[in-house]
C-alpha cells in the first residue's frame, strides 16, 4: 500500500464500510452541526453562513479517511476560524486574523491535496500546493468580497486586508509542503 492510497490496510473494512460507522471525531462534526444555528442567532445571517460552509468542511475531512487525530485537529481548526470571525475575535486581536487564514488554508489544502490524491515530489510538490493554497485563498476572498455586497456589510473587505489574507493563505500551501512528501495512510493504518 502506498502511503497516498487511501484505501485501509486488509481487515479494516472497504471505505464505504468505515464511512457507515461512528467515528470519535464525529463529536466535533456534531458541534460544527450545531455551530451553524447558533452562529446564525449570535451574529446574523453570514455568520450562520460560514458555519455552513465549515460543516460542509468537516464533511469533507470525515470522507477522506484521515487518522483521528488528524481528523479532530482539522476540523478544530476550522471551527476556530470561523467562531473567531462569529465573536469578532478579528476585530478585538487585530494580528490574528493573517495567522487564521495561514492554518485555515493550510488545512483546507491538505484536504484537498489528500482527497484528490495529488502526487509530486521536490520543487513541483511545493509549487503544486502553492497553487492549490492560491487558489484556495482566492476564492475565500472572492467569496467575502461577494459577501460583503450582497449578504452583510459586516464582512470586512479592504485592499489590505485582502492582500494581506492572499498572502498568507498561500503561505498555508508552504506548511502543507513542510510535511512529508508521503503522508500516513488513511485511518486504521500502522
């Protein structure tokens, strides 16, 4: 078994016979389930949104088999990001808002570097996640930029703050590239 194949070692059962079943990660997919009304409730309709766009997230991390603590540390990842927003955290602690979008985008690469089973090695492994992280961050910010317009004015958008989360965002894609070229295998794995 390669380490990108997702499939787990013999006995663990096929994919869709460890999707059916109850993981102790799917606590966390729970609260981010319940986040989305209560985000709604707190701040309003955008922030019920992004904690929308967080469960369907977490979905995606569960459907790609990562190892629990993987799994846990991801979607914990995501839920931050998005409460911070929720509980004007940006607004309060003004430098977390470039880190946020630095670990958000790297998970979120990592996602989708594992889950569409992306392969490279050296410089074109980076260069890949780069991308991937780019394009990742363009389209969050293209997403507040059309937030901000036709949701909420709420939204914070701004030539700085877009430049700056661009940034960062991609930078994501180079944590994404520090780790091992072959991550472990999917859950259950040795």
């Amino acid at each position: 078994m390669t380490a990108l194949d997702l499939d787990a070692p013999p006995g663990a059962g096929s994919w869709e016979e460890r999707q059916r079943r109850w993981w102790s990660g799917d606590v966390v997919r729970a609260a981010a389930f319940v986040s989305v009304p209560l985000a709604w409730w707190q701040a309003g309709p955008a922030a019920g949104a992004c904690l929308f766009l967080v469960a369907g997230g977490v979905m995606a991390v569960r459907l790609i088999d990562l190892p629990t603590p993987t799994d846990v540390l991801a979607q914990l990842v995501f839920l931050a990001v998005a409460w911070a927003a929720v509980l004007d955290a940006y607004e309060h602690i003004t430098w977390l808002d470039l880190p946020a979008h630095l670990l958000g985008t790297a998970v979120a690469t990592f996602v989708v570097w594992r889950g569409l089973r992306l392969q490279g090695e050296g410089v074109g492994r980076v260069v890949l996640l780069l991308g991937v992280a780019a394009l990742l961050s363009v389209l969050w910010e293209a997403g507040e930029w059309l937030g901000h317009g036709y949701v909420s004015q709420e939204i914070q958008v701004g030539y700085d703050d877009t430049v700056g989360d661009l940034l960062w965002g991609t930078a994501g894609g180079l944590l994404v590239a520090a780790l091992p070229s072959r991550p472990s295998g999917a859950r259950g794995a040795a």
